[in-house]
C-alpha cells in the first residue's frame, strides 16, 4: 500500500497543544478510533474521507482530543507497521486549529509526536516514515528533524523522536 502525501503544516513545537489566545499548554490523550465511531467523526468537517481510512483494516486511526474531553477532536492521524516500521498515511488537524482563526497551536506536532511514540511501543525506537508534499520536504526537515530517504518520503529516527515524544508527552 502506498501512503499518500502528508500536508500538514507544523505551526509550532509546544509542549501538549496550547492555547492561542493565552499560550496556556493543556494536556491531550489519544484514542483509537474505530467503525462504530463514523457517526461521531464525521459530525467534523474534514479535508479526508476518514471514514475510508477507519474501515482499512492495515490502519490504524487514532484521534488527538483534550485531557478528559474526548467528544471534541483537535486532530486525526493514520498509521500503520509495514514491515517492520510505522508509516504514517495521514495526518490532519481540525478545521478549528488551522489558519490565522485557530484555537490551538501543536496540533499537527502532536500528532507527529504520538506517530513516534507508538512506533517505540511498538519496539521500533520510535521511527516513522511518510511522504510529505514535496513542497513541505525542508519544512519537515527543518522543524521535526526529519530525513529524506528518497525524493519526498521521509522518516523521523530515533533522535528526533525522543524529542517529540518528550515534548508532547511531558504533561
């Protein structure tokens, strides 16, 4: 399966997500999100068929929601173990945290962050790969330390992940 082109703009690095009218950080947790949760997901407004990538049975999706308010989904991610790695397919913040109007700030970090922590659960030291649009390359490099493997796919190693983990899952 190949994974499609990750788009996501990194606004910022923060420790959990912040508040952008105070700069307050608060705490999130991940859920796995699963088909009975369609309903629920697409009472949202996004830019990918999430439903498509819930009913995929090689990925998993997980949603990034506020420390004991899991009703309000501040980002979506997809990702899966090929062979060995943890590929993300997707990743998207929600309509509210994007643009000059947005809510929160580290949104789409966060969700790179957890990538790298479920790849060291999942014993492989926290690497990912994806493929960014290939207008975003140096943006991914520059702000999470990512490498080029070839043209425009990627990976976060093990370095850069524990920087990720310890920033977003420090609270």
């Amino acid at each position: 399966m190949r994974s499609r082109s990750i788009s996501e703009t990194i606004d910022k690095l923060t420790n959990s997500i912040e508040i952008v009218a105070t700069g307050k950080s608060v705490p999130t947790e991940f859920y796995r999100v699963h088909i009975k949760d369609i309903p629920h997901i697409n009472q949202f407004t996004w830019d990918f068929d999430w439903d498509k990538e819930i009913r995929n049975k090689t990925n998993e999706v997980y949603k990034l929601c506020i420390k004991g308010n899991p009703e309000i989904i501040q980002g979506l991610i997809a990702l899966r173990n090929e062979m060995g790695i943890v590929v993300v397919d997707l990743v998207e913040s929600a309509k509210f945290n994007r643009g000059k109007h947005k809510i929160y700030n580290g949104v789409a970090g966060n969700l790179f962050a957890f990538g790298c922590f479920f790849s060291k659960k999942e014993g492989f030291y926290g690497i990912i790969a994806f493929t960014a649009k290939t207008a975003l390359v140096q943006h991914y490099i520059s702000v999470l330390g990512a490498k080029v493997i070839y043209s425009n796919r990627m990976r976060i190693e093990p370095a850069e992940a524990e920087i990720l983990i310890s920033k977003y899952f420090s609270l």
